[in-house]
C-alpha cells in the first residue's frame, strides 16, 4: 500500500523552502489525487490535455494545474481557461497560439520556455541558440497575455549521473544567462523547472526551483 501523503509529507520536508512541489498524477486515478490533495499538495503535473480535461472537473477547483508535457497548438485552447501554468512551451508557434488564445478570454497564462538539454532526440525544446534568435527579435515581447516565468528542461533518462548533474547545469548557466541578458528587471522570470523522481536532487543542487515528482508519490505506473 503506497502511503502518498506520507511520501509528499516527506519529500516537502527535505525540499529547500524556494523548490515548488510538482504532483505528477498522469495516470493516476482520481481517489489516489485525492490523497494528495488532502495532505496539503495543490500543485498537480499532466502531460495529456484529454487526460487532465477528464479529471479536472472531478477535483477541487483550486488545484492549480500545470501542463508538463508536449503540448499540440490545436488542443491550446482546451487548457488555456485554466491552467496554471504551461510548462512545456517548445516552439514561438506555441507560444503565440497560446497567447491569441487567452486575448480571447482577456486571461494572462504563465508559461516556462523548455530547452532540449538530453541526448536523447525524442525530447522536446529550444536549442539555447534558437530560444536566444526569438528573444532577440523581440517577438515575444509583443505577446499581451502569456507570461514567460523561466525555463523548463529534461535531462537523459540514464543512470549517469555525472551527465545528468552536467546536463541540469546546462540549463541553469542557461536560465543564468536569459535572465541576466532578457528579464533582468523581471522578478516573475524566476524558475527552473528540472528533476524528476530518479534525479530531483541533483537537479536541486544545481538550481531547480520546480521539481516534477511522480512515481516517488505514487508508486511506479503499471
């Protein structure tokens, strides 16, 4: 038996105070959300769109839902009413159709801007290079309604750890290297979001300020 507010209770108490808790519950069920919920946990993690729809209106309204995966421009307009936060924002495509939609509606939706940092090619994300061309063209400082709050990036799923800490390094000299250059004066463009449950420490100790934890709340998925 998976004691999932036992293990929130716990990995909170060893997380720095400036590390957001990210509830990862794609598969999960509702009942097993739940007791999340009622240890304290609102943040919660999908990578689904059709996914997070059909649960979004069997829980407590004020979760605060964050979309972690790769997100089709079509399916933007389903999440854009209410998420949270997009974590997963990987082309300026994205990123504008996000922003027409939520002009429609008159909301501001916070986004993370997601780098490829893993050798694997099947990832998703901005090379630094390209992330660096769009800042600089300006571009995204011409959208009203979507909020850039930092980066987003997914290290190789290997057991290496040295290539993990050096990947999660990459994007923290990276977000060190947006901010100073692009969002200096912006206090809001303040996170990275690295580290999942096989590697969330590393990724703290090298600057995350958001961790995407699942299976080590939950329980592997079957």
């Amino acid at each position: 038996m998976i004691d999932i507010a036992g293990n929130i209770l716990d990995i909170k108490s060893k997380l720095p105070s400036n590390v957001t808790l990210v509830a990862v519950s794609k598969t999960k069920p509702v009942s097993e959300i739940l007791k999340a919920y009622d240890s304290g946990q609102r943040i919660f993690g999908e990578n689904r769109v059709q996914e997070l729809l059909a649960k979004r209106d069997l829980l407590p309204n004020d979760i605060e839902w964050h979309l972690i995966g790769h997100l089709q421009t079509n399916k933007a307009k389903y999440i854009v009413p209410f998420v949270s936060m997009i974590e997963s924002v990987d082309s300026l495509k994205l990123l504008k159709t996000v922003n027409s939609e939520a002009a429609k509606i008159s909301r501001t939706v916070r986004c993370l801007l997601q780098i490829h940092i893993a050798s694997e090619e099947t990832k998703f994300g901005f090379s630094p290079e390209e992330l660096i061309s769009i800042l600089d063209s300006g571009e995204i400082n011409d959208l009203q309604y979507v909020k850039v709050c930092g980066l987003m990036g997914m290290a190789t799923y290997t057991s290496d750890t040295v290539r993990v800490r050096s990947e999660f390094r990459y994007l923290s000299d990276c977000y060190s290297l947006i901010k100073k250059r692009y969002f200096d004066a912006d206090p809001l463009f303040s996170d990275i979001s690295m580290g999942m449950s096989g590697d969330y420490t590393i990724a703290v100790e090298e600057g995350s300020t958001m961790v995407r934890l699942g299976s080590i709340i939950f329980g592997e998925r079957k």
